[in-house]
C-alpha cells in the first residue's frame, strides 16, 4: 500500500468516526445516561482513531526521518549567499550610497560577542550546541499545552466549517536555531516551499495533500496546515545539520556556522536585518564592541529576534520591551550565562536612545542614477539586482570632496538668484556635471537642487543631467566656431560681418531675423572678438558659409549624439542636448582626447573577483590641431577680453587660468556656463540653471549673471583643495597671441585665408 493511501483511509474514517460521534454528543445532551448504546459507540471511535493516528504517525515519521526526495539546493545556504547591502564607493572607497532590499550585514560566529551569543542561547534554544536540529524536550513541552478544549469542538462536529479565524489546538514557541533558519531560509524564500508559511494560517486547507486533508477532519484546517508545516520544518532541520556538519567536517562547527546564520538572516524590526545592523541601528555602534558589560544590550537584541513587532524599542511601549529584555536577563542567569549581580545590575539600565535615523551617505543622487543607468548597458552578467541584494560593490569615478563642493555650490548659486526674485524661492532648479578632461571620467554630477518639492532629492528623481533635453543657448557657438576653422578659411582674425541677416525659421515659409543681445550690430568684426561677446548675427554669418551639415558633424566628433536639427538657429543654441553632452563636447575641445563619459571604474564581487567596467578607448581627436588649438584660444579670449562674456573670471580674486562660454535661452529660460582649465591635465565644468516648467528666470538674468558664479566657486574651491591636481597652464604662445590683440597688434596668422566677403548676402532689417 502506497503512503498516500492510509491517508486517503485516515481522512475517510475520521469523516465518518466525527458525524458518528456528533450524534453521539447530542445524544448524551438529550438522554439519562446509562443504558444507552452510546458507550459503544465511543468506545469504537476511540479505537478507530488510535488506528488511524497511529498510521498518520507512521506516514509523518516516514517523511521526517526517511524522505529525503524533493529537498532544496543547499549551495547558496553553505556558500553563506544571503541578500546583503550594496555600495557604491566614491574614488577613493568612500560611501556615496547604500542600496538594498534587506539592510543586513553578514558576520561570522568569531564576530558575535559571548556576550550575545549566551542572550541568544538563553532566548532562543538553551540546547543548541548538544541536539542536532531538533530539542525533542521542547517538543514534548509544546506537546502538554495542547489546547484540549479548542480540540473538542472539532472532534464532535460542533464547529461550523465555515467559522472564521478558528483557533489552532498548538502553542506557539518550541522550535530550535535551526528551525527558525529553516523557516526563514528555505520555507518563506524559496518558491517550493513558501506556501506552507504563507497559508499557514488561513483557514482554508492547502489543496492536493492527503495528509493534512485527513488531519484536517480531526484538528481543523487551520492546525492542519501548521503541523504540516512543522513536520517540514522538522525534517529540513535535520537534514540541514547533517549537511552542515559533512560540509564543515565536524558538529560544532556546523553548529557554529548554524548560528552565524541565524544572526545575520534574522528580522530584527525597522527595516534591519541581522543582529550586526541592528546593533548598529538601535546602539549606535557596532556588534563586536559588546562586552560582557554591555549584558542590557545583549538582552535587547536577543528580544527583538524574539518578535520584533512587539520587543524592537520605540518611544510609545518602552514598558513592554523594558520588561521583555529583563525577562531574557532573568533566562541568561537561570542559565548560567550571567550571575544574578550581573542580572540586576543590568535590569537596571534605561533602554538606549535610539539614534535618529539619519542617512550619513553623501547626496550625490544624480551620480548614483547614472551608476545604475551605466550597469544596466555594461556587457557582463551582473545588473541592478546584483546590487541591491550586495552581490557586488561598485566603486565610482566620483570623487565625494568635488560632490560635495558642487552641491554646496549649485545651492549657493540658486540662493543668489531667488534673493533678487523672492517670489521663486525654492522653485528654480540647477544640474551640474564634473568631468576629467584626460578620459571623460565624471567626477561630480547634481540632476537637481538638494531640498525640491518639499522633499530632500533621491537618486531615483529625475537626473537633469543626463535625461533632461534643453537648449544650450550661445554655449552651442564655440562647435559653430570650431566647424568654422575646421574648414581652413577662417582664423581668430579673420573679419566676419556682425550685420542684420535672416534665415529660414525652422523650415516654416517665413524667415527670422537674427539681433544680438544688446540689440546692436558691430559690422565687421574679428571672429575672436565675435566669439568673445557671443555675437548672434555674425555666428549665423558663418553658418551659412560652411553649412549646417559641417556643424552638425562637429558635434558628433565631440561627443554630441542627440539628433540635432538641421535648421540655422541650431547654430544659435535651438536644438536640444542634454548638459552631460555639452560638457563633453567641451572637454573634449580642451584635451584634444574623444572619450565617452563614464561613472563605473570596477566592480567588485563578493568573491573578490573584479571585474572591469566598460572597456575605455580614448583617442586623440579627429580634429585638425591647428582648428583645436584657435578655438581653444577663442574660448580662452572669452575670458580675457574685457568685451568677453565671462570676462569676470578675469581677475585676481581668481587666479585660476580657464576657458569657457556662457549660454542663454530664448527669453532667459535657462542661463548655462561651461568651462575648462587646459589640455589632459584639467577639468571641466557645466552648469545648467531653470525653472522645471520652462519659464523664464527674469530679464538680465544670463549665464554670466546666473551660472558663472557657481562654475567660479567649484574652480575655486576644488584647485584650493588640490583635488584636480595643480592648475594647467594654458600654451605662453596663446597667451602671448591674446596679449598682443589686447595691445593692438597685427595678428601673426595675418597670412592665413580670409573669406570671400564680396559674396555675403545680408539682408534688409
């Protein structure tokens, strides 16, 4: 006969033996008793339930002792593989963020103190170290509470079926360390399993089983399911410790990693996970600095583990978790583990003050999204999932000092535009992004202002560094200068007119035409001098003599992918990008090096394998050197003519050489710097600053009145700092070329190629 038949047998007796014995109750109610054939009729019930009990049991011994099919994979529970906490570090190992879905730290048995292993000991199973998974004592302690009355109702048909929340006849409590790792390992977790904790308690019959089918007939469904679950609960256990101990070649050490296990995997309330976190939570400091002195803590913890619903500290039920800990003073000096001085000096001490919850990682929450965003186009095996569960730790290009000055910064900056507009305070927003100029490398990056929205900015916000597409106003000019000189026919001295001109508006019928933001026009001018003041009639001059298309490739050989439009007033900043595409574009003109920006320098899996992040192919620009040497001096005469529009670099308060071009919007709507300090060796800054909805910042308010001052203090305060390495110096032959156009004098590339000017069509204004 097959083990499911005497359960087939066993639900059918027992459906039978309870109408009999129903009838017999009623009976007994409604007849004198003696004389009744109702005394037989118990009497037969007895026995036929003895029979059958008896072969539930065999079948329930058969599974525990002697089944040992349909077992779980024990690799990952050996391995000690259990979902931990991820980092991303900064480039110098420093913190940048924590990321998890069960904040836990895995420690081994030599790094629980005695202390907390005796609470846990005295709490949990005062026997570990001498059963091998199950303490058949506790056992038999739960099996003399079985709630008789609860049972009565059942075994006499008095319940309704449908009666909800029917009481279970098995108290709580009596199961072992490893018990309790088994039910959180293997019967919550994996998929085969967890349907026996997950309608444990329900009412309702787990379908297709005999076994509990029968048992349900007897001792209700709800406690049918139970004991299901703890026969499962048992056999796994025993298993376990078998493996365990085969793997680790001796009981005690199996025991010990046993333990290690239970102490990392354990709930211990507020989000944290394992006893090293929550003594890091609640106490402020960590697991291994408990003392024998530190008894009170021990016991807290260990109460927590308890039932961390009831017994984790907060300020409303200090009562209850007071007398819990001191209950589990007085089992670890019944136990021995402490003496009862010990004991009272302990039950004495306050609960601890549980220390604000406060994130200490730095907020760089647009560098953590472009992490995340980088991991999931790496082409290896690992992906966000790895993280969060603390498979692998990350380790960044970013640089927490830089971060933080940029955060600091872009606050400042934001803080000195809402005083001369009150009525926007808090509503403007900025974004930032810091490269190395030798390999594109970010080194700081803010997709938003700190505190928006009445909410302090989270890495999973909108990043409006890489994913906010806006225009960049005159930063666009210098890729127009550089196509420009790129073509072989202008130079910084060539004469450009800056006269009234139109073009097509945006393929319409109608043209626009084109004023600059003074609303004068200089006509003929040098190219270094148009440049300088972000002159927009002589920038749109230029673009009809070399093409939109000859721009629009420049732009892709400096790194700009977005699809640009092929319209004129791209020239002028009319076609979006996003800010991570124009610092690139820009560190690029200042190293002469093509490099894709990256964030992710290594990865590192728990095994300690590292394995590299995308495989990085710098190489000198496709770009004429003597085209990227004049528009690094252009971009240079920016900041040293007195016209320039970031001539306020200029000056002894700020000694730092750079370069760069401001940019604003139609109608103010964004104010944009962009700048560099020289060749390989330096860095390079954007700033982006806006309203959200697109509105504008007010008049006057440009780049160089905006942004300019926030790009002033990063540079400021990162070369103070020494954390980019010595300021470079720009070439003395670029220098001594924009001193002697300061001075008056002829150009010395007076010989090179000047355009055509006979053939200028300018327009009626």
């Amino acid at each position: 006969m097959s083990a499911m038949n005497p359960a087939i047998l066993a639900a059918t007796w027992l459906r039978l033996m309870r109408v009999r014995l129903g009838s017999i109750a009623r009976n007994i109610r409604c007849s004198r008793l003696g004389g009744l054939p109702w005394k037989k009729g118990v009497l037969c019930f007895v026995m036929g339930t003895a029979v059958i009990v008896s072969a539930i049991a065999a079948i329930a011994f058969h599974h525990v002792y002697l089944d040992r099919t349909n077992l779980p994979d024990i690799g990952a529970f050996n391995r000690f593989e259990y979902p931990t906490i991820g980092h991303i570090y900064d480039d110098k190992g420093r913190p940048l963020m924590e990321l998890a879905k069960e904040r836990r730290r895995i420690i081994n048995y030599e790094d629980i103190p005695p202390i907390v292993r005796d609470a846990i000991l005295a709490t949990e199973d005062k026997n570990f170290f001498a059963h091998s998974g199950i303490d058949y004592s506790g056992i038999l302690r739960v099996l003399s509470k079985v709630r008789i009355r609860t049972l009565l109702p059942d075994l006499t048909g008095q319940r309704r079926q449908d009666e909800g929340n029917s009481p279970v006849i098995f108290p709580q409590g009596g199961s072992t360390i490893t018990q309790q790792l088994v039910r959180g390992h293997f019967l919550q977790n994996l998929t085969a399993f967890k349907n026996l904790t997950a309608q444990e308690n329900r009412n309702q019959l787990r379908q297709g089983i005999m076994l509990p089918r029968a048992l349900s007939y007897l001792i209700g469904a709800r406690s049918a399911n139970m004991f299901v679950r703890k026969l499962e609960e048992i056999r796994l256990s025993l298993w376990v410790e078998k493996e365990m101990q085969e793997h680790f070649g001796s009981k005690r050490r199996a025991k010990e990693e046993i333990l290690a296990r239970y102490a990392s995997l354990i709930y211990m309330g507020n989000g944290q996970y394992g006893f090293a976190t929550a003594a890091e939570h609640y106490f402020g400091r960590p697991l291994a600095t408990l003392t024998a002195d530190d008894a009170d803590k021990a016991a807290l913890l260990a109460s927590i583990a308890k039932s961390p619903r009831y017994y984790a500290p907060n300020a409303s039920e200090t009562g209850r978790v007071l007398r819990r800990r001191n209950q589990t003073l007085a089992l670890m000096a019944a136990n021995g583990f402490i003496s009862t001085e010990s004991e009272k000096k302990a039950g004495e001490r306050p609960l601890p003050a549980c220390p604000p919850n406060k994130s200490k990682m730095l907020q760089a929450g647009a560098a953590v999204d472009s992490v995340l965003e980088e991991l999931k186009v790496l082409n290896i095996d690992l992906g966000i999932k790895d993280l969060l569960d603390g498979r692998i730790q990350v380790y960044s290009t970013v640089d927490a000092r830089v971060q933080e000055i940029v955060n600091e910064a872009l606050e400042n900056g934001l803080e000195l535009y809402e005083k001369r507009h009150p009525r926007t305070k808090g509503m403007a927003q900025g974004s930032i992004v810091v490269l190395r100029n030798r390999d594109a490398s970010v080194l700081a990056e803010a997709g938003g202002r700190h505190f928006y929205a009445d909410r302090t900015n989270l890495y999973s916000d909108f990043n409006r560094v890489t994913k906010s597409l806006r225009q960049p106003g005159s930063a666009m000019k210098p890729i127009v200068y550089l196509a420009a000189f790129r073509e072989g026919i202008f130079n910084l001295g060539s004469m450009i007119p800056d006269k009234p001109i139109c073009v097509p508006d945006g393929g319409k019928q109608t043209a626009k035409c084109i004023a600059n933001y003074d609303g004068q026009f200089k006509g003929l001018i040098p190219v270094r001098e148009a440049l300088a003041e972000s002159r927009n009639a002589a920038t749109i001059w230029i673009t009809e003599q070399i093409g939109i298309s000859s721009i629009l490739w420049t732009s892709e050989i400096l790194g700009v992918q977005t699809r640009l439009r092929r319209y004129a007033t791209t020239a002028l900043g009319a076609s979006e990008m996003n800010l991570l595409e124009l610092a690139n574009a820009y560190r690029t003109i200042a190293s002469g090096i093509i490099a894709q920006p990256y964030v992710i320098r290594k990865i590192v899996r728990n095994s300690g394998e590292v394995t590299a992040g995308n495989e990085r192919r710098n190489y000198l620009a496709s770009i004429d050197t003597s085209a990227l040497a004049l528009i690094q001096e252009g971009l240079r005469s920016v900041v040293r003519l007195p016209s320039g529009t970031a001539h306020a670099l200029d000056s002894s308060r700020f000694p730092i050489a750079v370069m760069g071009k401001t940019g604003t919007t139609n109608e103010f709507r964004d104010a944009l710097f962009v700048g560099s300090t020289y060749g390989p060796a330096g860095i390079t800054v954007a700033i982006r600053i806006g309203f959200d909805d697109n509105r504008s910042l007010g008049p006057r308010e440009t780049g160089g009145r905006v942004a300019l001052p926030v790009f002033k203090e990063i540079m400021l305060r990162v070369y103070r700092e020494n954390l980019a390495g010595p300021v470079p110096e720009f070439p003395d032959k670029m220098e001594q070329s924009i001193n002697a156009y300061l001075r008056g004098e002829p150009p010395d590339s007076e010989d090179l190629p000047q355009p055509d000017l006979s053939v200028i069509q300018i327009s009626n204004h």
